[in-house]
C-alpha cells in the first residue's frame, strides 16, 4: 500500500500543516508577509482583505461570509468587522 505524501506545500496548506489563527472581531492581520491560502467563517463574518491572484475578487472592504464558508486564494491584509474567521497560513 502506497502513503500519500503530506510534504508537498498545497498538501501542507489544504492539512493546515503551515498553522492557523483566528481572528475575532476588530481584529486583524496587517503584516504583508503572512499570506491565507483558505479563509473560514466562524459564524456570519463581515471582513476585509486582499487577494494576490490573477482573476476573481482581488480586495474588498466588506465582504460577508456565512457560517461554514470557504474561500480559497493568497490572502493578506485581513480585517475582521464582526463575526470570526479561521484562516490558514500558506507559504509563497
């Protein structure tokens, strides 16, 4: 039986092998060097961030996320408004 290899970084960011944090509301992350992969609602969150990808949304000042919604993308300068997020630390 063959392992599935958990060391790749895009198995190590979708493991959270790379940690996590939370951010409640009136938090933030600010530093430009921690960059999200996966972003989680916690409950109904109200946020802002940047996204460093190609296509799709690329910041918002307030964008609105559900309960048990994902985002995925390369994510810094986030802002918490209300609610909580869980976010996923990936590298570059």
């Amino acid at each position: 039986m063959s392992r599935i290899g958990f060391n790749t970084p895009s198995a190590l960011t979708a493991m959270g092998g790379y940690g996590f944090q939370e951010l409640i509301a009136s938090s933030a992350v600010t530093s430009l060097t921690d960059r999200f992969a996966i972003i989680q609602a916690k409950g109904d969150t109200n946020f802002s961030f940047v996204n460093d990808v190609p296509n799709g949304i690329l910041t918002d000042a307030s964008f609105t996320m559900i309960d048990g919604d994902v985002l995925y993308g390369f994510f810094h300068s986030i802002n918490v408004a209300s609610g909580k997020l869980r976010v996923y630390f990936t590298q570059e």
